[in-house]
C-alpha cells in the first residue's frame, strides 16, 4: 500500500467530487447522501428502472444496496449495472442481510452472475451466504481476526472474480491472492444504522477516482475508520446520536495527512504472518 | 407495575438483543432503526411481499407502521403478521393518520380483522377511528387526562381484543380491564417526526422480552418517557434537532434504575381514582 | 416586500399550524418532516395513489418533489396537485435533478402541462431544463449573481406562468414580472443532503399563509437564509453533521424579528439595477 497515494486519493475526491450512484434502501439512503457529502463527493440515489441507466451512465461509481430490496431495486439495479460494465464504471455491491431469506440470497446471487461486481463489503455471514456457504457467527468480535474469516473472505474473492471486503472487529480486504487487514474503526460504528452501508459508498467513492481495487478499497476503509475513531474521542461519553453526527463532521475534516498518521494497515506474507504496512 | 421487573426488562433487552422487525415508512425508518439499536435491540426493516414471511419468523416482535402507506405494504403486512401469530411473535401496530384517509382507515381496521394484534399504540383520534368513532380532538393538550380518553381505550381494547396505548399529554395503556397512566414524557417529543413510530417499535422491544402486555407496554411508556425528560434537561434550550439526537443518546444510556427513580405511573381503581405505583 | 408582513408570516405559521403534504423522497423525508415542524408547521408524507387526493384536501400547501421519482410518484402527484388545483390549495414543484434523465425531464413537464403549479424552486440547471434549455452551469458560485440567471427566471416564470425560484449563491425570485433577490444563505447548506428539498417545503408553509406569491416566497428564502447563517456561526468549525442539527434547532428558534433584522433582500428596478428593500 503506498501511503502518498491513499493521500492523494482523499484530495482527488475532494477535488474532482466524484458522482457517486446509490440504488439503496429507506433506512439509510439520506446518512449515506450526507456522508458522501461531508466526504466530497456527490451522492444520487434515482431508483426507477425508466432512469437508472442513463443515471448511471454519468455517475463515477454504482453503488447496490440491498437494504429494504424489493423487486423493482432488483430490475434497477441489473439495468443499472448493464450501463455500468457498458461503461466501465465500478460496481459496489453490499449484500445486507444476504442469508435472511431466498429473496435476498438468490437475488444477490443473480445479480453477481449477471453483472461483473469490482466490489463486494459485507459482514462475515453475508459473504459466506452469497457463497452459498452457512456462517456461523463467531471470532468476528474476538481481539484477533479469525483465520476463519480470512479463508472466506479468500474463497468468496477467488469465486465471485472481484474484491472482497469483510468488515468486522477487524477488516479484511483481498482480491484472493494480496489480503490486507485493517483495523482502523470504532465499535460505535454498530451502534449507527447505515454505517456499513456508508462505508460501501464510500469504497465507492475512492474506486471512483482510483483504479487499483485494492488501494481503493484499503483506503477508503482506513479513512473511514480513522474518522469514526475521531469521532469516538470526541463524543464515545455522550452516546450513539452524537458519535453519529459527529461521525459525518470528521468526514469534512479529516484529511489525507491524518488519515496516514493513524492508519493501522497489515499485509499478510507468504508464510502468513502480518506485516505492518 | 412491579418496579423490580421494568427494571429487568431494560437489562433482558441490552443482554438478548432481540430483533425487531419493522414494516415502517420512508420518514421514520432510519430514526426508528438508530432507537432501536441504542436501546440494545437489533432492527430489520425488511418491507417486501417475497421476503416479510422469513425475516418474520426470526424475529422476536414485528412492528406495522402506517406511515406512507401503500398496496405492497399492505400485503407485506399481512403475509408478516400471519407469520408472527403462527410463531406467537407480538405484533404493535402503529395506526398513523388513521382516519385521514378511506384507504388508510380501512386498511388498518383490514389488518385487525385478518390478523391478532396484541398492541395498538397511536393518539385518541387514530384510535378513535380505528373503532369508527369521529374524534373531535380536545382535552389530549390538558393539565389532567381528559376522561374521554380513557374510556376511549378501554372500548377500543375491548372491542379490538387488544392492548391499547393513547399516547398525548399523559398517555394510556389498558387491556380493557385494568387501565395505567404513564405521566413520564416532554412535549418536545412533538417536534419530532417519528417520535411516535419509535415508541411503537419500542413497545416492540420491550414485548420481545415479557410476554405480560401491560408489563411490558407500561416499562417502554415509562423508560422513554424519561429518556425524553433526560433529553429535554440537556437540550430543551437549543432546539428540536439537538433533543433528536440527545434522545438516541439517552435511549444508549438510560439505565432499567434511572427509568424506576423517574417513573410516574398510576394505575386506576375500581373507584375510578388512580393511585401512584 | 413589506417587512411588517414577512415578521407577521412566521407568527402565522406557528399560530395556525399549516398541514404540509409533501410527495417526496427516501432521501430527504425525514429531514424535510423535521424541518417543518421545527418551524411550526405540520408535515404529512402521504404518497399512495389510492389516499392522495384525501391528503391534499385537507393540507394547506402541497410539495412535489422528484428526487427518487418514479412511475407511482408520477401518478400520486397527478391526483393530489388535481386536488389542490380544484381547491385552490399552492403547489410548490421541486424538479430534483430534471435533466439528469429523460424520465425526469418528461416528467416534469407533463406535471407542468396537467397541473397549475404556483411555485418551481430549483437550481439554474434544473430550471433551465424544464423550459428546454441545456444550461451549462456558471456564475452561479460567483461573487454576483449572473444576468444570466435572472434572464432564465424570467424566462422560466413567463412561459410556465408560474412563480420562479432559482436559488445559488444568491437567490433568485420572480413571477416574470417583478425580481427579487435574496442574498441570504450559507455555503454549508450546500453540504446538507435535502437543504434544497427542505426549502422547497418551506415555500409551501408560507405559501399557506400568505396568497401574494412573492411576498410568501421572499419571505421563506429569507428566513431559511437567516437561519442558516445563524447555524454557520454556531458550527462551521465543527462540520456538516452539527450544521444540519443546528439548521433545525434555528428554524424552531428564529423569531420574525430576527429575520427582518439580518434579511438581505434587493428588487430589481426598471434600469436593471438593484435596490436594496
């Protein structure tokens, strides 16, 4: 990871103001609108399926959010997509809730068999269920990143052909062959609903102004976690509410410089141990 | 009301994270979801027909809010609601705008008919319409709780078989029997949209964890009613945003002795006068 | 513009409650609600076909925006601006992002065509659009406001016989006749998801109170201006998240006569010059 070009990435964000296109969910539609704000870029979230693809077509990013999914997202987001690959667009897919129900699963698994997705951000169980594997939730919340997590993470990047990120304590980013962890973030994060569906958009963001899916994805993962640490500190003992406003100053604020200073990357070797990056 | 168990209550909540699944509307949804998980308790706003039946059935309430209703909604409702009675999951419903509209008056008195709805929470005049009375508001803003409003309850709670909450100045709870009044609460609730939508999905939480209604609808009156008046102390001088955010706060850090030391609940006689818990 | 009458305006909103319906968006729903009851006004949500025209008969002001427009939108807003067309209830149209899809543009002008629309508030682009004109965006963040921009609102404001909102750096108001210009606002509000769309609603308040079309407009565009300078002060130095709390806190704490105070309002005489009132 080359630390002046995750730098510079944060500014080109804030220079070019990337557009970024989010087909996603009542729940979190308007945090994720004003994160990729604060952030610097520019959030548009069209849904009807008689407009995502020229929605799409001027966007810098597609962002697919599964959230409250439906069947009419669905027909949006293929269409969306289309235009996406059409155009070489970068495609985020965040699989929320996959394994919940059929619907979700096997629309998921439509999606990635009829687009080519660049990225996938997940928890450990979505991940594992796009797969087809069942997950059982344990080491996510461990002091040290279950290997377990690693191998699926691995597995569904070297199956799916695109960049796997699995967020959890810990992260881990690989595109089945160079894995990185991060361990930037803030256990308040699970405390926010549409954290995670914001970190997605944001992932979407850096893809759009960096082509090497792993420096994009890395990047955008340490600079949002870095901003939820600081907000941590400054609002951890008012709660929830504060650190969640407080979340979206620090993605005004923060700058590429800061972002360097606490980022907490790890490569894993070939004898896979970790090396401070 | 046994003070040791509304104090339990809180803690089962924050220990058992129980999932509440919420049919809600595209205001209320992200504020309900940030409530929820500052509460402890784990939201899913999953809304589709192909989807509500299986992300019902891991649920441990289901929550029907009328928000910004529509004909899919209505579906969705009932394909979760019957999924709920089958598993003996609780159901609240939140009757918003009832009243205001022909299709939302009759398909909310169509939910009560096909489904078992074991909590109705809403202001006198949706409650009113729900049994097809015409409400002419009044005495809902007064010192004392207007004695319209209660009889109100208790005919809707019988006629509906059902626990009934009137929330207003001072709100009501009754099973059609017994009948409680919780006077903990601040008008600033008022300026928040969705501040109702957030009890409902409260009284949700709170009956995943105790099977006795009025338990369990009494303890999430009184426990957010003083998280509000804890807002308010903090934020009653800065405005309406700031109470918003320092509710979710508070919801965070509330504790099940705080919400006991605070807690104004009365209960009415046979007499007719009420008498402090 | 009578200042007397623009300090009178916020009194009569708080006063009199006006009941807003707003068709509106996943996005910006829960911020508008909040904004308009910060205010002082009612917000109602309603978007199903089957329950709109109810809704709209007994508001006071309609809002119609597209900003994640589709075919069902499309239909629910036809019946419900019908219903205030009939009943002589004001309509604000706010054409999100027309010229970003055909969609949308054809959209909008077929709601233009059907419906007496008494208010457009866009930004120059999306104006510009709506009449057919491919608008290349300009001077609209520059120190004055550009001939240009004006020439467009009259344009707009003649051929759509309608009251004209541009708003940018400066605002622009106009009913093809007479121009005003509104100088208040902050760059902040830029960073705000939904700033714009909240504003659009606020025209709809006023609208409600007050029948002169520019003095209702002037007079909401200056005291959202005002408000949001006030929340500038308090939290530019912490970011967008404490800005857009604030924003609400100030929209429920602004008197009239703070309003009349800080209000920066020119009117365009028949030399083009402008003066200020």
């Amino acid at each position: 990871m080359n630390q002046k070009k995750m730098i510079s990435l944060v500014n080109k964000i804030r220079e070019t103001k990337p557009l970024i296109h989010n087909i996603t969910n009542i729940v979190v539609a308007n945090f994720t609108a004003n994160g990729l704000l604060a952030l610097g870029a520019k959030p548009v979230m069209a849904s009807a399926p008689e407009e995502v693809n020229e929605i799409t077509e001027i966007s810098d990013a597609l962002v697919l959010n599964l959230g409250t999914f439906n069947k009419v997202y669905l027909e949006s987001m293929k269409i969306a997509g289309k235009a996406a690959n059409n155009k070489g667009i970068p495609i985020v897919l965040d699989p929320v809730g996959v394994g919940a129900s059929c619907f979700r699963t096997n629309s998921a698994q439509e999606l990635l068999q009829y687009l080519h997705i660049q990225f996938i951000r997940g928890n450990a169980a979505e991940v594992a269920n796009l797969i087809g594997h069942k997950w059982e939730i344990k080491g996510v919340e461990t002091g040290n990143t279950d290997g377990d997590i690693v191998s699926l993470a691995i597995l569904a990047a070297q199956k799916l052909k695109t960049t796997v990120i699995i967020t959890g304590k810990n992260d881990i980013i690989t595109d089945g062959n160079v894995v990185f962890q991060v361990q930037n973030g803030h256990p308040l994060l699970t405390k926010v609903t549409g954290a995670g569906c914001l970190l997605s958009a944001i992932v979407g963001a850096f893809a759009a102004v960096e082509k090497e899916p792993l420096e994009a994805a890395v990047s955008a993962l340490v600079f949002y976690g870095v901003a939820a640490e600081m907000a941590a500190v400054k609002t951890a003992a008012l709660g929830p509410g504060s650190f969640q406003i407080e979340l979206i100053n620090q993605l005004a604020n923060l700058t590429g410089e800061q972002m360097d200073q606490y980022s907490l990357v790890l490569r894993r070797e070939g004898d896979l141990s970790w090396v401070k990056q």
